[in-house]
C-alpha cells in the first residue's frame, strides 16, 4: 500500500519529500541525520532519520517513514509511521501504523488505524467527543466509585 517516499525539486529549486500518497514534505529529516532535543514544526514533517525527545506539529503532519526512528512523544494534527516509534503518540485527527511500522508507546486520537502486519504494543484512548489528553492516564475504577454512581443515578 505505502512506497518509499521520493525526494524532487520544485519550481523554486527547493528540495522536497513527496509521500506515497503525494503529499509534500518541505521539513525532511534525512536518514543520516540524528536530532536530540525537541523539535516544533509549523509545516508538515517527514523523519527519514532518528529523533530523540519530543516532536510537535498541532496544526500538520508528522510522517515517520520505513528508514525514520523515534525515541520521542509526538504529538501532530495527523501522525503516520512507516518506521518505529517508542513514544507515545497523540494525534488531533487521527494516527496511521501502517504494515512496515511498528510502535512501542501509547495512542491517544479520535481515529486509529493499525493496517494487517502493524507491530503495536500499549494502549489506545478513541473518543471522538474529546480532545485528545496531554499524557494523562485513567485513574482507576474502584468498585467503591461504580457503587456510588450507581446509587447517584437511581436517586
């Protein structure tokens, strides 16, 4: 379904990454290139390469491909990953693991799509009604608190 990524020069002579489906990348990490720290991107941004830390794009695209690596939280409008990610992952729109990808981490977006041969392993938060958690965990249900609520909506 998903192809390598293919890299062409514009009109203006800029070098640009065109994704499978032909969206343009304008910010690419190459895939010799390792960036430590945080990155924030006001444009969408493919990672061909290695990140450690965190990656912020609310109002894009984050898209990790085949050869990309992420020891990293992510949070974008769309994330989708080719490559491995071990991080957790919010995505505004939705988040694609696509069949060469695989992730360590959790998901939290109001849509999910895990393609047949995606590596998965954590959790998933979907509630479109929502918008998505800055990591913040469930606490936990305790048969006290369900018998409370129980008792609050038969009164």
């Amino acid at each position: 379904m998903f192809e390598k990524s293919k890299k062409f020069t514009d009109q203006k002579g800029e070098l640009k990454a065109k994704a499978p489906d032909d969206r343009l990348f304008k910010a690419v990490i190459g895939s010799t290139v390792k960036v430590v720290g945080q990155i924030t991107s006001e444009e969408n941004i493919q990672i061909d390469g290695s990140v450690e830390g965190n990656i912020n794009s609310e109002e894009h695209e984050v898209f990790v491909s085949v050869s990309g690596s992420l020891l990293a939280d992510v949070r974008a409008h769309v994330v989708v990953i080719e490559g491995t990610v071990k991080g957790d992952i919010t995505g505004l729109e939705k988040v694609v693991v696509c069949q060469s990808g695989n992730v360590l981490g959790n998901i939290d977006a109001p849509r999910v799509t895990l393609e047949d041969g995606a590596k998965f392993k954590g959790n998933i938060e979907m509630d479109p009604t929502l918008p998505p958690a800055v990591n913040v965990r469930p606490s936990k249900v305790t048969a006290h608190s369900v018998d409370s609520a129980e008792t609050a909506k038969s009164s």
